[in-house]
C-alpha cells in the first residue's frame, strides 16, 4: 500500500493520529507532497515510515529545503510517481509535468484540496492535508495494487472514513 499525504504544516510533530498513523505505519510507501515546514517534522516522518519520499513545499524552512528535492519521481510496483508540492503549476502544468517524466500518476500538494482527475494521459492527485485543510474537507490517499496493472485508491479522511475511490491504470 501506498500513503500520500500532503500540506501538513506542523512545527514538531508529524499530526497523525488513530486511522491515519496506522495507515502510515503499515505502508509499503509513503509520499509526502510538501509542506512539512520544519526539520522536526520531516524527522517525525521518517521515524514512522518503513519507506519514505518527500518534496519540499513553499513553507518549508531552509534545512528542509537542503534535504528534500523540490520534485522527484519514484516508481513503486509498476506505478511511476511524479512528486511535487505544485505551487507553481496550474492544473496544465501539472499535467505536462506528469508528462514530461513519463509518470501514471502526479502527486502534488498546495491546494489543500482533496482532489483526483483523470486527465487522459497520467492522473493528477493532490491528497488534501490532513492536519491543516484550510476549509477544505481533511484528507490523505491510499493506493493499494490491483492483481490488474492497476492500483485502486481512496480519498480518506484522518479518521479512516473513505469519501471518495478512483483507479489509475498502468
């Protein structure tokens, strides 16, 4: 399984609880699209994680900027994972970057939005934030693999409570 999270804007802690800090614990993957803001929270992460990747977003100090790329690509169980905060791409932009990296899916943060679209090419996922949703609904993904070249995922909230599913193909 495959957790993507973003936008979690803490100073020293990573703010999962319950449903959520399970879901990270037992994840094969987790990727995180930005804004994780200090070094005490990336290191919160990393403690938690069998496997971690991560981007730096706009609020990101400057020690979590020298130790996190600001886009990267990673490919897990056959899906090709463009990474980045995407706080300078547009909808369009962030397709043409999938694109351009040859990526099945393109995790991006920013917004805080929970959000999927299928743009024909790569699908574009931005998981929302979990602790900080800035009157958006809170939220992270979880992708698991399909015995199909596929992966099938859900849109939860922290809770556990799933509010939206989508397949990306690959």
């Amino acid at each position: 399984m495959i957790v993507a999270l973003a936008d979690t804007h803490g100073t020293d802690a990573h703010r999962l609880d319950d449903h959520l800090l399970e879901a990270v614990r037992a994840a094969d993957l987790v990727v995180h699209a930005g804004d994780l803001t200090t070094e005490a929270v990336l290191d919160a992460f990393e403690t938690e994680c069998r496997e971690f990747v991560a981007v730096h977003g706009n609020n990101a100090t400057p020690t979590v900027r020298d130790r996190l790329p600001t886009e990267c690509v990673v490919e897990h169980e056959g899906v090709r994972i463009a990474l980045t905060h995407g706080d300078d791409r547009d909808e369009t932009g962030l397709s043409l970057f999938g694109r351009e990296e040859r990526a099945d899916l393109v995790i991006s943060g920013h917004s805080h939005r929970p959000r999927i679209v299928d743009t024909g090419e790569c699908t574009l996922l931005n998981p929302g934030s979990h602790a900080d949703p800035r009157w958006n609904r809170p939220g992270y993904a979880e992708l698991a693999h399909d015995a199909e070249p596929r992966f099938d995922g859900r849109l939860r909230d922290p809770d556990g409570t799933v509010f939206e599913e989508f397949r990306i193909s690959v």
